[in-house]
C-alpha cells in the first residue's frame, strides 16, 4: 500500500461532514490509514494541566480523517485529483497529477 498523500501536501474533503473543507496535511498515520488536516474536523479535549498545555482545560484540536475520505489537490492546475506514478531516469519514482501530468514531488 503505497501512500499518495504525504504531510505538507494540500487536500480536500470529499466525504463527510466537512465535506468540501481544503487544508494542509499536518500528519500522516498510516497504520491507521488516517491523515490529520489543519483546520478539518476540529474537536474539544478537556486537558488536564501538562507541559504542552499550562493552562488545561477545554481546548480544540484537529482530529484524524480516513485517508479515503481525502483527495490530494494539484499545486499546478488547483484541481482535485488521482496520484499516478511517474518513473524518472535515473530510477526515482515520483507522484503526479492524473489531470495535468504535472510532476507533483519536487
């Protein structure tokens, strides 16, 4: 299982309640085949005082979206789309966009 959405890629939301929300990927979990999307499926944790939270209490946070409930956004062409392989030269394999044929990975 080869992983088409990689941190720091943008993607959008396709099913879901948050269905149509884009954001940067902040997190990938991919035993769990989950991605967690900054500003997507924001929850509320009561905390207990820590050394990353002082202060406790309520606080919001991002939490984990299936990974195929996403769909990687094309940097070049902004649209919504498939990851397909492209194989280089010198023997690298990289991401590129099924709409565009555009090199994703740089």
């Amino acid at each position: 299982m080869g992983l088409r959405v990689k941190k720091g890629d943008t993607v959008e939301v396709i099913a879901g309640k948050e269905r149509g929300k884009r954001g940067r990927v902040i997190a990938v979990l991919p035993k769990r085949q989950r991605v967690i999307v900054e500003k997507v499926n924001i929850v509320k944790r009561h905390m207990k005082p820590s050394r990353k939270y002082t202060q406790g209490g309520i606080i919001e946070k991002e939490a984990p979206v299936h990974i195929s409930n996403v769909m990687l956004l094309c940097p070049k062409c902004g649209q919504r789309t498939r990851v397909a392989a492209r194989l280089l030269e010198d023997g690298r394999k990289l991401r590129a966009c099924k709409k565009c044929q555009e090199v994703i990975d740089s």
